[in-house]
C-alpha cells in the first residue's frame, strides 16, 4: 500500500512535470537559439528571486544573444520569439504589420474596463478607437489641457518649499524621495487632465483618487498572485473567471466619469480634459460609444501614466546628480527660458521648444527605457526573408512577439558606451545617426504610445520647475547602481530614489556638511595631540580606544579597494596604504622608470597583472598579442586615456592627448595633415636657426673654457633650452634666444608648466589620486596667468597674421589652415590648446632624448665613431648648403642609433588606456582570459617590454643593430612601442625624431662626446621621480673636432 502511494505520488509529480515543461522544445523544434528555462519560472529566475529588475533580466539576455537575429525567450511557461535586429523590428512593427496587428491581453477577460482600453482592443476595433482618439492628442489639445497641469506642478513645487522651510532650516538643503512625490504629482495630473477631478494629494495625502489608484498600478498580495497566473496560464484564469483588479475600484472610476459627464452635459461646463475631448469626440464621429468604452479610455491613464510620468521625472533626477555638468547646462537653459517669460506662466509651446531639455529627456528614456519591452501577436502565419529572398524564420498564428527596447538601447553598436549619460547623442548634429528602430521609447509603428506628447510634456514641464529651483545632488540613500538595485517589473531601487535638493540660491552651502566632516576631524587631531600631553588615568581609557578608532577608520579607508584583483581573479602585488605599488618613487629611492621596468620583470611570466597606482587599481598589459587587441583590434572598446587633470584646468583638457571619443577622432583627423613629411619639412628651416644658436653658445662656452682639450656642460639644461627655442618658433610662432636671454618669459613660463615643482606637483597627485576632492575644493595645477598668457599669445598672433595675410611655415600657420579646411568649428582654446599640448609632449620628451643619446655615444665609443662618421659624409654631400629635413630623416645608423636609445631609455615609462565598455578578453581557442568593466584603468609598460630579454636580448646592452634593416623586422610587434601604439599613437613623433636627430648631427659634426667626472656611472640608478634624468645632471665634456 505505501509502495502504491509513492508510485502515484511520483506519477503525478512526473506528470506535472512534463505538462510545466511540454513546450520548452518548441524553440529547438522550430530551430531558433534560445537558452534552456527552468521548469515554471522559464528564463525569469532571477526575477522570481529578486535578484533583478524585469529590465535587467531582458537587457542582460539581450546582450547574451544580439549576434542573433531572433532568440527564443520564456516568460515563465508563456515561449517568446524576441526581436533583436532593428531591420526585423522594422518589417514586424511596419512594413508588415497586418501580420503583427495586436497586443497580447495581460488580464484575464472578465477584467471589464481593461479589455476596453485602446492598448488592449484589437484589430478593426482597435483601429476604430486609435482613429477616433487621435485628435484628442495633437499639439493643439495638449496646448489646452496644459495649464491644468501647471497648477498639479504648482502644488508640488509649493509642498517641497514647505519641506525645505521644515527640514533644511540651515539652507543645506533637505533629503528626498522622489518617487513618492513624484507619484503623488502624476497622481493629481491624471485626476485633473483626465477625470476632470481636483484633487490635492501633498494636502490630502490619504485621499481615495490616489489610494484607489495605487491599488490598480501597484499590485501587491492576492491581485499581483492572480496577474501572475493570468500571465502564465490564461486559459486556466478565464476558466475560473478570475478578476485580478478590486471591483470596488472599477466601480469607483466608472462612477466618477458617468457622473462627471453626466453633470457637464446638464449644466454646459466646458473643461479641457480628458473627459471633455472624450465627449467632443463622440460628439463629433457619430459613435455610440459605450460607457464602459469612454471610462475605460480615462482609465488608461493609470496603466499608461501614472508609474511611467512619475518613472521618467525619477530617472532623469537620478542622472542630473550624478552628472553636475548635464545638470549646470540645463539649468542655464530652464534660466535663460524663464527669464525670457518675463514673469508669464510656462507654456506648452515654450517647454516643447527646450532643446537641451529635449535632449535629456531623451537620454533619460535611452538608458531607462520606461517599458522594457513592447509586444506583439502573430494574427497570420508569415515568412520573414533577408534581402535576398531566403527565409529566416517562420512566424505561425499566435506566436508571441517581444521587441527588446531596453537591450537594443543599451547596445554599443548602436549607443557607444551605453551605460554613459550623454545628452548629446540626441543633438541636432548627433540625432539623425542613430540608426532606426534602435532608439523606440514609446514603441514603434501604428501601435506606437498615442500619448507620447502628453508624457514628454509631463516630464519636460516637471523638470523645468524641479531644475529651476533646486539643485539635485547625491543624498547617502541614493543608490549606487539603479539597475542592480532594482527588484520586480517596475524599475527602481528597492530602497527609493532618494535625492538632497539645494534651494537655489544656497547651493554653494552642499558642500558644509563635508566641510564640517573635514573640520571635524581636525578637530579630534588637535585635540588628540593636547590630550596625549594631559591625560589623566582616567582620560586614558577615554583617548587610547578613539585614538586606535581613528586610525582604523583611516587604515580602512587608505586600503578600501585592495581586495579589487582578488575578486576579479588577477595576479598581483600587495599594495601599501595610500601609495599603492608606489613605494620606492615615493621614497624617492628610484625612478618612475625604473619602478615600473621592475614590477614588469617580477610579473612578465603573467598576461595581464594587478597593481596600484597610489589608491588607484590599474591593470597592466604584459603580453604583446594582448596589447596589440586593446590599442588595435578592439580600439572601440579603449578609445581613451584617463584625465590627470582636473576639470577645472582651461587649456589642458582640449588637447588631442586628453579629449575622449568623437570629439578625439575630429580633433585628430584635422591635425593628421598638419604633422606630414610634407609639414614637416616646411617647419625645418624654422628648427635650422635655433640649432645655429644652440652651437654658437656651445662655442662661446668652449671658448671660455680657454681649453683645447675641451669643457664640461649640463646637457639638459642646454638641451631644455634649445627644446624651449624650438617650440617657441615651431608652435607658437615666437622668435626666442634663451641662451642670450636666460630669463625670458616663454622659457620661465614654459619651465613651470612642464616641470611640477613645489605646490604644483602635491597639487597634480592630489588631482591623480583623489580628483573628486580636488574638483570639490576647487583646484588647478596650473596658474590661470600663465596659460592666459599662452592664450593670448597665441590668439593675437592668430588674429595679425589674418589682418596682414602673413605666412610663416609654423604650428600657428598649420593650425589655421586645418581650421579652415575641416568641416569642425574648433574654438580659440581649442587651437591654443593643441600648441600647448608641446610642453607635455615635447619639452621635456625632445629634451630627454638628446640626452639619453648623448649619454650612450659617449659610453660607446665605437657608435659614436660609426654616426660621426655618416654624419661627416651627410654633411659633405650637402656642399655648403644647410641641413634639411629630407637629409636628416634619410640617415639609416642615425635612425638606428635612436631608435635604440628609445628602446633602452623609452621616454614614457608606460602609457595607458580607459575602458569605456565592458569586454571580454579571450585567448585564440575562445577561453575568456579576463573581464574588463567599465572604467578599468590600463596600463602598457613600454619600458618594461623594451627591457625583456625575451624580446630584446642583452637588453642594458646599446646595440644600434638591432634596427638595421636586416634585424629590425625581426622584433616582435607590439615589444617596442616608443611613441604607443594604435590609432592613439603619439601624431607628434615626426616632429621629435627630426629635432633630436638634427640636434646630434650638428653636436657630433663639431664635438666628440666624452666622459665627464661628473658624468653618472648608472643612469637608471641615478634617476628619482617621474622624469628620467639624474640627480646630478646629464654632464658630459665635449672635445672640438
């Protein structure tokens, strides 16, 4: 008996079984990809395990299988053939849409109003309605229906004012959740534009339109369970005449339009609302329009507004605080259009016309598209075909159809960086690229949202008054990450959308409450330090547990991130507080150099490695291939290096080096022209002179030294000079001597930006390793003065060679002509920047390389012998005539001879990459190596790998020969990397390989180099700091020929 129990028991449960899972083969038969469901719950796990949004769930499936056309997805039992290519979304949505005319209906069928709504009719019904109901939503009656609606926004920009006045007495503001006001604004919107109701729900927060409401939108208890088993089995819901809605609460809505009809009609009151335009419409087609088809109409605005109006307020409040800079801009627009109102009420054309408004909003519904989805019914059965006529997919009758709004755009081949907040991806200029059917927010085709005017409207005139009076910022509640902290069908994090609103006018007090955090602490320091001195036994157990709580809290903090590589499976190096792997240059034991050439030798045998740049994890590149697929192969990927600089510097952040994205890719393609052989060749004569000037001091110091053996010189303060010299007339088109005039302003200038000395220096780490406390106190590396000084320069110069059409072969000329050429209208800062970009790029860099090499030919004697010598003969076929471009540049040991000195003294140490969206990195078999997110910072050790005996053997050997032309092909690409590698190589490297070179043909055509007794025995060793040079100087001793 008990054997015959279980056996039924089993058979059952196996029955159940198989009925669950009876169609999880229908995809597989069908031949479409999909990913295996789980019995009941389909693909949604994670959605009945509250561990993600319904958002999230389709977007990361999305992004699993966009390199198909269609995928198969189950939604719980219910299979579903999802749309991923925008050309199929396209043909189903339009071009054939009387194949896919439908919605499928979510309630069961006893639901009475629902299955009235337009978005639940279907076919010539549905027709029928969309045609009578689209005059109700023109500009025209939005324009009359929006003064209702000022007055609901009135309401609740007065009801934050009195919150303000009761919580943020001080002017520091006061924290808020948005989504609850919100609700409660969309709330007493839809009472008034749609019922003809007024209603008040900041005063009268129980009232029954908004607890009756809420009932309907937000399910929760019995009615969510019985929606559920509607979604899953409605056969089975219609079978039981299940009704998921309260019908208190239907009868409430239906009474509350019949009514209000009702008395209008008696009474001739005449109203621009919903209801009013509902009996105008019938009025007008002649329609017998059923009661319950007219309440049903109103009705649908809490299923299609009420959550999704207050959601898109929400969202874009949401990414306003996290991106200041969006929210400054808006501001200056929702100003600039107030005070042209001139004390009138908004108005519909007014907030419709905002383009940078327009352009938010936009974003806003890109990343958090309010539906997630759209769907579709197969009414036919339909081939679809690719363009040339073979058949993808054969769709049958009742086949249901999702088109994933959120995946598609949250796709970076069609949204580059996705999870960026960019307003100007809908500019005038940006808009038109995006490619159709990706950017679908209210849907697509005849089935589109028919109130996507009075939803912009809604959110735009929101927005205006919430931005005009408050600034937004981060409160603590606000959460981290919207889309991992959002749980169910609705997005939205689990613990609100909480903001901290400033009043305008008192926003610059944000910030007292960290200032207080910071005065705080100073506080407890001082008077550690004058208790310590003073403490009796009792103080004692008093100040030793707050003493060792602080320095806890400052541990904590110094090492929160340390645990970054272990989570993330990579190799790496126990990093110290606050100095990261920085612990040698901080102890100025060695060299920027020499540190990163080390900890590359100590982790090569690894493909990628971990390691800290002060606080910062940053991941390093040790293998070539590697390398060659970040700069390279997968260049979109890693378009950008990271911003040393703060924000706040003028000049810096418009240079070439520093811009990101589309703006670098212009930027770019217009000075490509400007860096030729061709260019290069003009600006030579201009180097011709300051080399003459360069060797003309050199004589005078020879003939001081009143010695025929020679004298001793500091190369690198000759060299500075001379790079000084050349930028001046290269790129600024300024004729400077700074061996006759030591003191000139250029070259003391041009020295404090190019080398951080004193406050600058501290300043530029603070801005590398906390740039948000460098941005919130205010800072910039350089002195305003001194790049105003560069600025006019340059600008003046600019502007009097226009005036009087002069010509001179120089950055300046070059610049001006590109501006002319390119398409791009670049600012004056934008120009002056790309001349100032010489003192990052060139000073210092030009400089170093004579020096390096310099340094080498005198401890090589015989390749010192080797160049004079191809020097001497260069200079004879020359016969009198000056050294040019072509000449120098055709020299095959001088390019030999440096090459190798970049090899061996790589004049950056590394250089670096931003990841600006996720990547999967895999080796050639498939295998996922690593994961890099977003953001991930990275680092190419060139002077690691020009060190690796593995690549360049004997590497502390100067061995010119192996960049002749028999042994140069044979290095490994992607091993010497002097000037980076990729479309984000160095565009300048022309410019310095002709300045160094002709440099030393002129220094080795007069002089032998040799030792000094102050030449440094060990230049790696010598070297402390970021800069490559020793202690004592490059001092060598020159010998006249």
């Amino acid at each position: 008996m008990v054997l015959l129990t279980i056996l039924s028991v089993l058979g059952v449960l196996l029955l159940l079984y198989k009925l669950i899972t009876a169609n999880h083969n229908v995809f597989e038969k069908r031949g479409l990809p999909y990913e295996k469901p789980l019995p009941i719950v389909g693909n949604n796990l994670d959605l009945v395990l509250e561990r993600g949004s319904f958002q999230k769930v389709l977007s990361e499936f999305y992004a699993r299988n966009r390199e198909h056309k269609l995928a198969g997805f189950f939604s719980f039992l219910t299979p579903i053939i999802i749309l991923i290519d925008p050309e199929v979304i396209k043909k189903v949505t339009v071009k054939d849409f009387d194949h896919f005319p439908n919605h499928q209906t979510i309630f069961p069928k006893k639901e009475r109003l629902v299955h009235e709504m337009m978005s639940s009719l279907t076919d010539q019904k549905w027709k029928n309605v969309r045609n009578t109901l689209s005059p109700s939503f023109t500009a025209s009656k939005m324009r009359t229906m929006f003064p209702l609606m000022n007055e609901c926004i009135a309401e609740c920009m007065e009801h934050l004012d009195k919150k303000g006045k009761s919580t943020g007495k001080t002017g520091g503001g006061f924290e808020l959740e948005m989504k609850e006001l919100c609700n409660r604004m969309s709330n007493d919107i839809i009472a008034s534009t749609a019922f003809g109701l007024k209603v008040n729900s900041y005063k009268s927060p129980k009232n029954d339109f908004y607890e009756i409401g809420k009932s309907i939108i937000f399910l929760r208890g019995v009615p969510f369970y019985k929606f559920m088993l509607a979604q899953s089995l409605p056969w089975l819901a219609d079978l039981l005449g299940l009704k998921v809605l309260p019908p208190k609460s239907i009868n409430y809505f239906s009474k509350l339009v019949i009514d209000t009809m009702k008395y209008r009609e008696e009474n001739n009151i005449v109203r621009p609302d919903m209801i009013q335009m509902l009996m105008e419409t019938k009025k007008e087609v002649g329609k017998d329009f059923t009661e319950d088809e007219l309440v049903a109409q109103c009705f649908t605005f809490f299923f299609a507004a009420f959550e999704n109006n207050s959601l898109s307020v929400c969202t874009t409040a949401f990414e306003l605080l996290q991106n200041p800079d969006v929210q400054q801009k808006l501001y200056e627009e929702v100003k600039e259009t107030h005070d042209a109102l001139n004390g009138k009420s908004l108005s519909y054309e007014v907030v419709m016309k905002m383009k940078y408004m327009d352009m938010v909003l936009s974003e806003s519904l890109r990343k958090w598209a309010l539906a997630p989805i759209t769907d579709r019914i197969c009414s036919k059965d339909y081939t679809l075909r690719d363009d040339d006529g073979s058949t993808v997919f054969q769709f049958k009758k009742g086949d249901r159809i999702f088109v994933p709004i959120a995946g598609i755009q949250l796709d970076e081949q069609y949204f580059p960086n996705p999870h960026k907040f960019d307003p100007e991806r809908f500019s005038e200029e940006n808009k038109d690229k995006i490619l159709p059917y990706t950017y679908i927010p209210f849907g697509s085709g005849p089935r589109l949202c028919i109130g996507n005017r009075y939803a912009l409207m809604t959110a735009k005139s929101m927005l205006f008054n919430l931005v005009l009076k408050y600034k937004i910022e981060r409160s603590p509640k606000t959460s981290k990450d919207m889309l991992s902290d959002s749980v169910g069908f609705q997005l939205g994090p689990k613990n609100g959308y909480w903001v901290h609103l400033y009043l305008k006018g008192f926003e610059h007090l944000s910030h007292v409450g960290k200032a207080k955090a910071f005065c705080l602490e100073s506080v407890i320091i001082a008077a550690l330090f004058k208790v310590i001195f003073n403490f009796t036994n009792m103080d004692l157990f008093i100040v030793l547990p707050i003493v060792g709580l602080l320095f806890l809290w400052a541990y904590k903090w110094l090492t929160a991130g340390h645990d970054e590589f272990i989570k993330r499976g990579l190799p790496f190096e126990k990093p110290y507080p606050l100095v990261g792997n920085n612990l040698d240059i901080f102890l100025a034991r060695c060299s920027f150099q020499k540190l990163m050439a080390e900890f590359y030798a100590r982790t090569r045998q690894h493909k990628l490695v971990g390691l800290f740049n002060f606080r910062t994890p940053v991941i390093q590149l040790n293998d070539p291939e590697i390398i060659k697929k970040i700069t390279i192969k997968d260049f979109d990927h890693f378009p950008n290096h990271q911003v040393f600089f703060s924000t706040k510097e003028r000049l810096v952040n418009d240079m070439l080096s520093i811009m990101k994205d589309q703006r670098w890719k212009h930027m770019r393609n217009t000075l490509t022209p400007v860096f030729t052989a061709a260019k290069m060749r003009t600006m030579f004569s201009l180097m011709n002179e300051s080399f003459a000037e360069c060797m003309d001091h050199l004589k005078e110091k020879g003939t001081a030294a009143k010695s025929g053996e020679g004298f001793e010189v500091e190369m690198k303060e000759v060299c500075n000079r001379l790079s000084n010299d050349l930028i001046a007339t290269t790129a600024f088109g300024l004729k400077v001597s700074s061996y006759k005039e030591p003191n000139n302003d250029f070259f003391k200038i041009g020295q404090s930006i190019a080398f951080f000395r004193g406050k600058a220096i501290y300043k530029f780490l603070l801005s590398a390793t906390f740039p948000q406390l460098f941005k919130l106190l205010g800072f910039s590396v350089f002195d305003q003065n001194k790049t105003d000084y560069f600025i006019r320069l340059v600008v003046d110069t600019m502007k009097q060679r226009e005036e009087n059409n002069i010509v001179r072969p120089d950055m300046i000329q070059l610049l001006m002509e590109a501006k002319k050429e390119s398409s791009e209208n670049w600012t004056d800062d934008e120009l002056v920047a790309q001349c100032f970009i010489f003192f990052f790029a060139a000073f210092e860099n030009n400089a170093s390389l004579i020096c390096t090499t310099s340094y080498e030919l005198l401890l090589n004697p015989d390749v010192q012998q080797k160049l004079y010598e191809e020097i001497k003969e260069v200079h004879e076929s020359l016969k009198g005539q000056p050294l040019n471009y072509d000449a120098v540049m055709k020299m095959k040991y001088m390019d030999m001879v440096v090459s190798e000195s970049l090899r061996k003294w790589s004049l950056a140490a590394a250089t670096d990459r931003l990841c600006s969206k996720d990547y999967t990195l895999k080796d050639d078999d498939g295998n996922v190596i690593f994961e890099f997110k977003q953001g991930d910072r990275i680092n190419i050790p060139i002077g690691g790998l020009h060190w690796d005996d593995r690549y360049f053997p004997n590497p502390a050997k100067f061995d010119p020969e192996r960049f002749s032309d028999e042994n140069k092909d044979n290095i490994v690409p992607y091993t010497y990397l002097p000037f980076g590698a990729g479309p984000r190589n160095c565009i300048g490297n022309r410019y310095a390989l002709m300045q160094a070179k002709a440099m030393i043909y002129n220094l080795l055509l007069k002089y032998r180099i040799e030792r000094s007794p102050k030449t440094v025995k060990d230049l790696m060793s010598d070297s402390r700091g970021f800069q490559l040079t020793p202690q004592s100087g490059y001092w060598v001793h020159l010998v006249p020929r």
